[in-house]
C-alpha cells in the first residue's frame, strides 16, 4: 500500500479508512481506524438482532402449534395412542435390535448402487455406434426401475423370486429386499453419474488423448474423478433416501426397526413404537443431511472462489 500525504506534507489515512496511511499491512503497533472498528461494531449488533429475531419467532411459532395441537379436540385420545410413555419404554430397545438390520442394509447396498450405477453410467456414455446396443440396454435399465415404484417391485423381487422356486436362489427376505433396493436405486444413481460424466467438457478427453492416452485410461483418469466430485451432493441425497427406504424390507417379514416396532403395536393395538421407529430412523437421518449440506456449501464456496471441485 502507498503512502498519502496531505498538501502539508503529513501522512493521512486511506481512502477507505481502513488503517492509518504509511502504516505496512501487518506491521507491529498497527490499530485499527474508528471507521473499520464503526463498521465491525455495525456487523456485531445486526447479527445479534438477526438471531435475537430468529429465536423469537421460532419460539413463538412452537407455542402456537403447541397450542393448536393440546386444544384440538381428540388430542386426549391421540396422547394415548401415539404418545404413550410406557409402550414407547417398551419398543425402544427392539427397535433399536431391529435398526442395526437397516443399518447393514444401507452400508451393503449403498456400496452396491454405487458400483453399479457408476457402470451403468458409463455403459450410457460409450461413445461409437459399436456400442448401440449397450447404450440401450442401460437406458431401458434405468428408463424401467426409475418408473417402476420402489414398494412395487420390492413385492415382486420379496414375493415372486421364492414362487418361481429356483434352485440355488435364496428366499431370505433381507437379501431380496436388498436386492430390489439395489436394483431401484442404482438407476437414480446412473443418472446422477451420467449428469456428471457429460458435464465434463470434451475439451478435458481431448487433452487427455492429446498426452497418449486410451479413451479408457482417460476416463478414469480426467473425466470421472471431476464427475464424481461434482455430483457429491446429490450422490449423498440419494443414499439418505435410500436409509430411509431400507424400512420397506419389512414387507417382507424380515425384522427391522419398522418391523420390530409393528408387532409391538399389533399385539398392544397402540401406535407408539411406530412413533419410535421413526424418530429412530430421524435421529439416524439427520447426521447424514447436515453432512450433506457442509459438503453442498464447501464446494459452492470453492466453486465462488475458483478453486478445484
């Protein structure tokens, strides 16, 4: 920074006001000018309002549903149904048991999807008519389980798999499930890839090429790890959803926290544990969203700011 000087000849402060002219960035005595310390003080006082506001109308928004809620008119029998202390005692260590099964499932088959979607994805992406047929056959994959309901085809999988009474095919319901959750879900995932893969600029092949390398050493070199870090965020959406799904497999009588929680209200004919069951699954969620939303704002930040994604 230059120094200034007035027509006197004695050394000033800046344009902004930021620090005291003639004064080294980081030098030793450096203070602060009154109108830097003005504006921090400014800044300091609008965030304090901002969440003194904030913590305002939550609180007042919670005691109105709160309200809304107590004087409705059968929230008496609701408390008892859906609330009930001593059932909620009761199912919390079976649901428990029963979510360390979802939590198999989501580290196994998220694996899974995410193996086959990313081969899917570039099966997609074959360039040459050579590979026609290839490309089809991913698009009909894709095309068919994204449309095709979940719950739907979890009946088919659970259910028509042991009827066809295959040898050397397993009818255990976990692993059946799981297989449809892989099944759906890698078709999402596919198209996620897929959306990374092409926004890839085909400068980046190109280049590649030009230094002596395959279209494969290519790929896998430049063009998937700029996809794969591109698509972090809705990857990390998509295996929320699929911890969330792992529920489903209850369909088919294997016993999970849904499960666990269902035979306890079947036998009591009271809705709590299923109230357990989803706070359970809630608390197990959450950790995974806000990671979710770190990682979104980390590479928006970076992406502000030019650096590497």
């Amino acid at each position: 920074m230059t120094v200034a000087k007035d027509e006197s000849g004695q050394e000033g402060t800046d344009d902004k006001g930021d620090m005291p002219v003639g004064t080294p960035a980081g030098a030793d005595g450096y203070s602060p000018s009154e109108r830097r310390l003005e504006r921090e003080r400014y800044k300091r006082a609008r965030a304090r309002r901002a969440t003194a506001i904030a913590a305002l109308s939550t609180l007042v928004t919670a005691v109105v549903l709160y309200v809304v809620v107590v004087s409705a008119p059968g929230w008496e029998r609701t408390k008892e149904t859906f609330f009930d202390g001593q059932y909620a005692r009761e199912a919390f260590p079976k649901v428990l048991e029963g979510l360390w099964l979802n939590v198999r499932l989501l580290l196994i088959c998220g694996v899974l999807v995410l193996v086959l979607g990313m081969l899917i994805a570039i099966a997609r992406t074959l360039p040459g008519p050579v590979f026609f047929p290839l490309r089809a056959l991913a698009a009909a994959y894709t095309d068919f389980f994204r449309g095709l309901p979940l719950i739907i085809n979890l009946m088919i999988v659970v259910f028509g798999v042991p009827a066809l009474r295959l040898q050397g095919v397993t009818v255990d319901p976990v692993l059946l499930g799981g297989t449809a959750l892989t099944l759906t879900y890698s078709a999402y995932v596919a198209e996620v890839f897929r959306a990374g893969i092409e926004s890839v600029h085909p400068s980046q092949r190109a280049a590649a090429r030009s230094l002596g390398l395959t279209n494969r050493q290519a790929l896998r070199y430049v063009v998937l790890p700029q996809a794969v870090r591109r698509q972090v965020p809705p990857l990390l959406n998509d295996l929320v959803s699929l911890q969330k799904d792992t529920g489903l497999v209850s369909i088919g009588g294997a016993i999970d926290a849904v499960r666990a929680a269902d035979i306890i209200a079947q036998r009591s004919l009271n809705y709590t544990p299923y109230i357990v069951a989803g706070l359970v699954f809630v608390a197990l969620t959450i950790p995974m969203t806000r990671f979710t939303d770190w990682v979104t704002a980390r590479m928006d930040r970076q992406r502000a700011q030019g650096g590497s994604i």
